[in-house]
C-alpha cells in the first residue's frame, strides 16, 4: 500500500489543530512551548512540514493525549478508525453511544448495498 505523504502530513496536521483547539491552546502557546517559531506551528498544521517522531511526541505531551492519537486520527485502516470512534464514544452516556452504534450500523448498510 502506497503512502501519500503530502495527504498525510495534512491530515496529522488537521489532528494537530483540532487537539491544540481542544486545549484552548494557540499556535503561539504551542511554539512556546516547543521552543519554535508560530510560523512552524502554522506550517505543521496545513500539512507544508511533517513533523518528526520526536516533535509528535512533544506534542503530545502538550495536548496531553498518546502520540498513538494523532496518528490514528490519521489513519484510513479500518482498525485505527475503529479505535478513532471508539474514543469519540468513550464519554457518552451508555444511551447516546447506543444511538451512535445504530447510526453507524445504518450506514454502513446503506453504503455497502
């Protein structure tokens, strides 16, 4: 299986973004503390620069999250976006994520007839 690495560094970034937001952090908060300038921040979160494995690492201790997050957040393999959903769910009442289960099972029928 073939990587596009421009689609990847876009799509880690779109998880950068949306967990700095989840923290109510900025980019300048960010390059802070990654001892960087916002510029790069910026650049890591359109996907222009990929981050290295160390860098992923300090971000997630930032966001305090799992470096394993951002990258499944990045994934299209059917068993990280499970895990993906499986997260999204985790905080839902035991109602809510029956009501997400008969969602996804909806339309999955839909779309695979």
């Amino acid at each position: 299986m073939k990587i596009d690495e421009r689609v990847l560094a876009q799509v880690i970034g779109k998880a950068i973004s949306k967990r700095r937001l989840a923290c109510n952090l900025t980019q300048e908060d960010v390059a802070e503390r990654l001892n960087i300038g916002t510029e790069a921040v910026s650049r890591m979160e359109r996907g222009t620069v990929m981050p290295t494995v160390s860098r992923l690492v300090e971000l997630a201790d930032i966001f305090n999250s799992q470096v394993g997050d951002l990258l499944i957040e990045s994934s299209n393999r059917a068993k990280d976006q499970g895990k993906l959903i499986t997260n999204l769910i985790n905080a839902l009442s035991p109602k809510d994520r029956a009501f997400v289960v008969g969602i996804v099972e909806s339309l999955t029928e839909h779309l695979g007839s």
